[in-house]
C-alpha cells in the first residue's frame, strides 16, 4: 500500500494556525497529502479582537465559542485536528508584568506538557513537523513554551527510552520553524500599496520596527509557493471570528498584490534527517526517496 506523506503543525492557541502556514497547508492538502494541526491551548484567555463578536453572551462562554471556531477552520483547510488540553496562559501586560496565572501552559513543567504531543507524534506520524522559533515568532509565553515543547517531543518521540506510555516510536524526518511576520515581507507590501496608489497599513509599524529587532530573511532556508490557496486561507482566518476583524489590515492588501509581491510562505529548516539541499521549495523534500510512494 502507498503511503501518504503527512504534515503536522504545531501552534500555541486556536487561530494561530490559520495566520502561520495556513496556505502552505491547504496546497498540501490538495495534493494529497495527510496534515494534522496540533492546538497546545484552548485560547480562552484571549482577548475579543472583533468588535462584531464582543458581544456577552460570546464573552460568557468563550471557551466553547473557540472550540466551534477552531472545527470549522479546521474544515476549511482540510485538515485534521487535535487539542492537547493546556489552558491559555494570557498575554501579560503592564510594567512590571503580572505573574502568569497558576496552572496555565507557559508554567506547566516540560515532563507534563511534551509527553501529549510525543503522543499526537507517534500516532499520527508526521514526516514533517512545524512548530515556532526560540522567540515563539514573537514573545508571548505561550508561543515560546509551544517552541519548547515541540523541540523536546521532535526529539523524544523517536526514542523507544523516552515516554514508553505513549505509544511505539515514530522518527519524524524534519522540523521547520515558521517565519510568517519578516520585515523584508512587509516592506514589500507596503511599497507594493503605495506604488498602485493605495493606503498602506503597514507605516507606522515599519516606522516604529525596533533598530535591534533586525529581520528574519536571512535564516529563510525554505519558500513554500501557495498563491493559489491564499483565499482558502483567509476563509480559515474569518472562522475565527473572535479574534479576527474583517476590516483589520490582515486584509488591507488585494490578493493580486500579495500573489505578485510575495506568493510564498516561508520556512527554517532547523532539523532533517535526511539529505536536504537549501534553498527548498518543498517541505518533503529528500522525503520521497526515504518514503514508499
């Protein structure tokens, strides 16, 4: 029997994996390929980023209201899905920052939190794992425990050693880290608006860019080409109604604009097991000669 290749993404709360990789997973899933997102909380500390959903009867129950969001972009994209059950740690805020909430994600010990995920690891069999970089791609604590819990499981879930409980070893072959948020991609898109005479959103963000934040292009080993599913991808993103504002500048840019600026959705490659050479445009490559098609 032929085997599929399978991709597994790993995020930190419900819509994230909607705004980090969605159209490299939808062109996958339309190939025929096997995808699971993995969710490491259930968002229900995040704030309501949709003045249209800031409503109390979705602010009473916002747990579930998260949950029917996450199926149905789930379903847009075509992919599968698994909660690991941690809480939302919430985004601390003020100066100093207040202590996280007990028992929330960011606190869990890793020896509580990665073996759920080495478990998704060995029964869904990814032969590609995404996950965040160190920072988390940006500094929540969710984000950055999600880094450290998917490292920990892309290591552990191959060792028979490590985790017996849960379930016979499966070695992925890669892990990428996902790079959706780099200067150089808004700087493209900003110039692009201006220069067909529109508004750009993006000014005021380019103008206050940290000097010592710098950017992400040059750890870029992988550009994964998926212009023809931005539209599923945006579909996935206005399922998260809650925290996604149709009038916010997640939309400001016209898809004709973003399929000639920047048609791709970019990657690190920071592990493989097998031969890869770099720059990539796929995210199995080196795979197939590894894998019975």
């Amino acid at each position: 029997m032929s085997e599929k290749l399978r991709l597994m993404a790993v995020h930190a709360h419900p819509d994230d994996e909607s705004s980090k990789g969605a159209a490299t997973m939808a062109k996958y899933v339309a190939a025929g390929h096997e995808v699971m997102v993995v969710t490491c909380t259930g968002g229900e500390r995040g704030d309501i980023l949709n003045p249209a959903m800031d409503r109390p009867e979705v602010v009473a129950d916002i747990p579930a209201v998260r949950r029917q969001e996450m199926a149905k972009a789930a379903e847009i994209l075509g992919v599968a899905h698994r909660w690991l059950g941690f809480v939302d740690s919430g985004l601390p805020e003020g100066d100093p920052k207040p202590p996280l909430p007990d028992g929330c994600f960011a606190l869990v010990p890793l020896e509580e939190s990665v073996p759920p995920l080495v478990r998704a690891i060995r029964e869904f069999k990814p032969h590609v794992v995404l996950t965040y970089d160190e920072n988390g791609g940006y500094p929540h604590p969710d984000h950055i425990r999600c880094h450290e819990v998917s490292m920990a499981a892309f290591d552990a879930a191959g060792d028979p050693d490590l985790h017996p409980a849960e379930g016979e070893p499966w070695t992925p072959l890669k892990l990428y880290y996902m790079h959706g948020f780099s200067r150089a991609r808004l700087v493209a898109m900003h110039e692009a608006l201006l220069a067909a005479g529109l508004e750009s959103p993006y000014e005021e963000w380019l103008a206050n860019w940290p000097a010592d934040r710098g950017d992400n292009a040059h750890r870029i080993t992988t550009r994964i080409e998926c212009a023809d599913h931005f539209e599923t991808r945006d579909a996935a993103l206005l399922a998260h109604a809650t925290q996604i504002d149709p009038n916010s500048r997640w939309f400001a840019v016209p898809l004709d604009i973003q399929r000639s600026v920047w048609p791709y959705e970019d990657y690190e490659l920071v592990r493989s097991l097998v031969d890869s050479t770099l720059p990539e445009d796929d995210l199995f490559s080196g795979i197939s000669e590894k894998v019975t098609l």
